[in-house]
C-alpha cells in the first residue's frame, strides 16, 4: 500500500511546513466568494489529523511550521492538531500582510479584519542542530494571491537550518533544497511573486 504522503522521505526531514487545506463556515452566501473552497479542495479537521506527518520527521527530531487561522488558534484547534501529528506546540508568530504601498492588508474575518495570518512553531524530539535563534516571529510581507503563501518563510528556515532536510506539505510552489506535496504542488512554479 502506498503511503498516504508518498513520494515524501519517510523518517528524512528536520523541518515540516504545513498549510492545510482547512474547511471553513460562512455566515451568507455572499461570503463563499471568498471561502477557500472556491479556489482548492478542502479537508475535514478529522482528515487533516490523520495525516501521519510524525512518518515525516527525523527520528532524532524535527520542527513543524504550521499556517493557522485566527479562528482556529482562539479555540486550540492548532493544539489538537500538532500532537495528532506527533508534536509538541512550542511557539508562534504572524505574518503581517501588506498592500504594495506598504500598508496593512483589509482580509476577512469572523470578528476583526485579518491583516496578519498566525504560524506555530511545535517540536518532536531534539531541535535541529544548528537552529539560530536569530529570527524573528514577524515576518512583513506583501500579500500574494488566494493562499500563497509569502516565499520569506522558507527563507527564513534556510537561514536557520541550512542544509537540513526540509518538507513543505500542502505546498503550492517549489523551492530548492524542499521537498513538496499536495493537490497544488507546483502550481505557482515560475509565476512572478
């Protein structure tokens, strides 16, 4: 039987990224136009955990880098989700989005307007050697069309752990150095960020 992430490395990466699929309510009609489901297909939360993303990590640890939502974060879902996955939640951060004048971007929200997209940060095992605490947990950055996400956080994890093994699930754009998965994977190659 083929694994459910197959061709990704099994036991091979320090560094997981993650930018599920997530399925979303909204309160009208008028809001689907906007709703994730427009632009890809969407996974159940009870789909996204049975992922086995612990198959993934390096067997003397890894980081996973999860892309959440503020809804999710303010009732833990986010918690739930990385320990299914094996990890342990260790800490954050967010992206603020900006317009190409350099203002905060105007999204969607339940409550408040989302100008920032959170991250955690979660732990299996050791932290990589070589992990430079040198980061920061904000990273400023145009917005980038439905999803895509802004290229400066794979950046940021080369910077930190270079040459270490690193995978990017649900991935809508290769890089270098990743190894990439999902529905979208390579959708935006060579598109002009």
């Amino acid at each position: 039987m083929t694994h459910p992430l197959h061709p990704m490395t099994l036991g091979g990466y320090r560094v997981i990224l993650a930018d599920p699929p997530w399925s979303f309510d909204t309160y009208s009609d008028k809001g689907q136009g906007k709703s994730a489901s427009q632009h890809y297909g969407c996974m159940t939360m009870d789909d996204i955990k049975a992922l086995p993303v612990a198959d993934l990590a390096h067997r003397d640890g890894a980081i996973l880098i999860l892309w959440c939502t503020w809804p999710l974060v303010a009732i833990g879902a986010h918690v739930d989700l990385v320990r299914a996955w094996g990890f342990e939640p260790s800490s954050g951060g967010s992206w603020a989005k900006i317009t190409v004048e350099g203002l905060p971007c105007f999204g969607t929200g339940y409550v408040a307007r989302d100008a920032c997209e959170p991250f955690i940060i979660a732990k299996r095992g050791r932290m990589p050697l070589g992990w430079r605490r040198t980061e920061r947990n904000l990273i400023l950055a145009q917005r980038r069309e439905h999803s895509r996400k802004t290229e400066e956080m794979r950046q940021m994890l080369d910077r930190a752990l270079p040459g270490t093994a690193k995978a990017d699930l649900f991935s809508r754009e290769g890089r270098p150095g990743w190894d990439c998965w999902g529905a979208e994977a390579g959708k935006f190659d060579g598109v002009a960020a």
